[in-house]
C-alpha cells in the first residue's frame, strides 16, 4: 500500500537484487499514507533467488537492525513472506555518492570541495562506528554507490548484505569466500581470503581517491595506463608537485594546496600493501576533522595554481531550486562468478 502496489512510477533504482521502490508511511504508526503525506521511505524488493538473496537480506536485518548511528541509513522494518522479502529504509532524498561524482551534463554542478570533506567525513565515521570494540563488524562492500546522502549532505552506509563479523580473541583476520567489488577489494583479501578490519580501510582509499579526482577505481574508457585509479594514481599522490595531476580540475581554486596534499597523503596511506602501514579509521576520522577545520580557517583566501576562486554553483541552483533524486543500486557483485 504505501508503494501503490510497486508501481513502475515509484521505482527509485534497480539492480542485482531486486528493485527500491519509493513510499510513503505515517512515522508514529508506520500504517501507509497518500503520496505526499508522512514519511517517504525505500523499499527495496528482493529477488527471489534463492539462498545467496536470502543470506544477505538476513545480514542487513541483523545488522541494521540491531545498530543505530547518525552515519549508518536507518532500517525501519523488514518483510519476510513466503518466497517474499522486503527491506524498509528511511529515504535518502540526494541519492549516492556514485551520482554526484560521475554523473555527467551541463545542469549538473559537481559537489565542491567542502562538501567532499563532509561526505568523506561521514562515511569514515560510519567505518569507524562498525570497527569499535563494541561493534567489531567489518563491512566488506565499501564504494561510493553504497554511501547515501541526505538532503544536508550527511553520508550514511547503505547495504550491509556482505557485512562480517570481525575476528575474535587473538585472531587478527577471518577467513572467507572473496566478495564485493572490483576495484575496491584490498590486495591481500583478492590473494588469501584473509579479511580484516584493515580490508575496509584500503577500500575508504580508494573512494577517498575517486573523490578527490572524479575518476571512477576502474573505467575500461580510459587510455590503456588509466584503467585502474589506484595504480595510475599512486605515483603522484606523494609529490607535491604532481598531486595536481589527480585532483578534479573543477575543483580549481577552493582549496589549499597543504589541504590537497594532506587529503592526497591521507589516501596514499589508506592504500598501503601492507595492511599494518593503513591507518585505523579512528585516526582517518581525526585526520579529516582536522582537515575541514583548517578548510574552515581558511576562510577561503587561498588560492591554488595561482587561480582565483570562483563562486560554484550548488547542485539545487543548477537544478533552480529542485534536488535530482537518483536512489542507488546497493548491490553486491561477486568478484569470481
């Protein structure tokens, strides 16, 4: 009923699980409501395919449901019925990262600087909530379509379907099947199996990457020596002469060049090889409070390659006052068919 029966109008996003339907709800009774009236919701409608579908949709119920934090999306409830199964989250009106960093058009203004340290920010508090002592939970599925953004632009982690349990005792790794996603999956995890906290903080890396350049971890479109971000990247990252070279060039002109550079070195250490160089993501939070406040302070009175800034746009007044919505396809892809 709140969906009008999962009608095609409604529909926010497909994908490999299924489709995201929009609704609408009363927020005291959770009973359905007319288009436009109460709370907005997303639904996502499960395919029915079996126990793999299945055992994700219990790991998000577990998982979102049992944990509450201002950077995590909010369950609101779940249906299982017969071969039916349902997710209820709350509505995240601007979409995925995903959509602001790639999508591409004349009305479209991409996200400034200080919006990318926010959203960053966010999701690294996000990471660090699921790596606390209390929690311990690694979320193996790290990218940009899986972070939500709600209308002031405060990130949330979306789609818990590959979450894991993070080791135990003395342990320093759980062994398991190699799941998530080309491009962001850390090298020893694609090697041995071997998953640990540190797995997601490589994949923070490379979105971290994907933010500072707007390129996307792999785009077969690109000449043969820029497929693959972090390799290409990686060189220049540590020069503070080259770093330029990566960073979007829209971006010209809002931030300081210590700024980018500490951002560039904040990746760079993400994506170390060897896990016990990447820092926790306790320190990558701290690193990035650090950096919005030095961006604040800054008072926007530098200038970078000489340029003089430049007022840009937000994405409302490109659009005249209306926010595109594009719900994400929270999908989890198997690296190995």
């Amino acid at each position: 009923m709140a969906t009008r029966n999962f009608r095609p109008d409604s529909v926010l996003g497909e994908g490999g699980f299924g489709s995201v339907f929009k609704g609408w709800i009363d927020e005291n009774s959770s009973a359905a409501t007319k288009p436009g009236t109460g709370i907005i919701i997303a639904v996502k409608r499960l395919k029915q395919d079996g126990f793999q579908g299945h055992r994700e949709w219990l790991a998000e119920v577990n998982y979102l449901g049992q944990f509450y934090h201002p950077n995590l999306v909010k369950l609101i409830g779940y249906c299982l019925e017969d071969e039916h199964r349902l997710l209820v989250y709350e509505f995240m009106p601007r979409g995925s990262l995903e959509n602001h960093l790639f999508r591409r058009g004349s009305y479209f203004q991409p996200l400034s600087w200080t919006l990318r340290l926010k959203v960053a920010l966010g999701a690294a508090k996000g990471l660090a909530f699921l790596h606390s002592t209390e929690t311990k939970v690694i979320y193996r599925d790290f990218k940009t379509s899986n972070i939500l953004l709600d209308s002031n632009y405060n990130a949330k982690l979306s789609d818990f379907g590959l979450a894991k349990d993070g080791p135990t005792g003395d342990k320093s790794h759980v062994s398991t099947r190699v799941m998530g996603t080309y491009g962001y999956a850390a090298p020893e995890y694609l090697a041995t199996g071997h998953l640990s906290a540190m797995s997601d903080v490589y994949s923070f890396g490379v979105v971290l990457l994907e933010m500072l350049s707007s390129r996307r971890a792999i785009d077969k479109n690109r000449p043969s020596g820029e497929q693959k971000l972090v390799e290409w990247a990686k060189p220049y990252l540590a020069n503070k002469r080259k770093v330029f070279r990566v960073l979007d060039n829209r971006l010209e002109g809002q931030f300081s060049m210590e700024g980018a550079f500490k951002a560039a070195a904040l990746a760079l250490r993400c994506l170390s090889i060897d896990p016990k160089f990447r820092p926790n993501m306790n320190e990558v939070v701290t690193t990035l409070q650090l950096l919005m406040e030095s961006n604040d302070s800054d008072g926007n009175q530098n200038k970078t390659n000489g340029m003089p800034r430049r007022r840009r746009q937000s994405t409302d007044d490109a659009n005249g006052g209306r926010s595109k919505t594009a719900y994400p396809r929270p999908s989890a892809s198997p690296l190995y068919a």
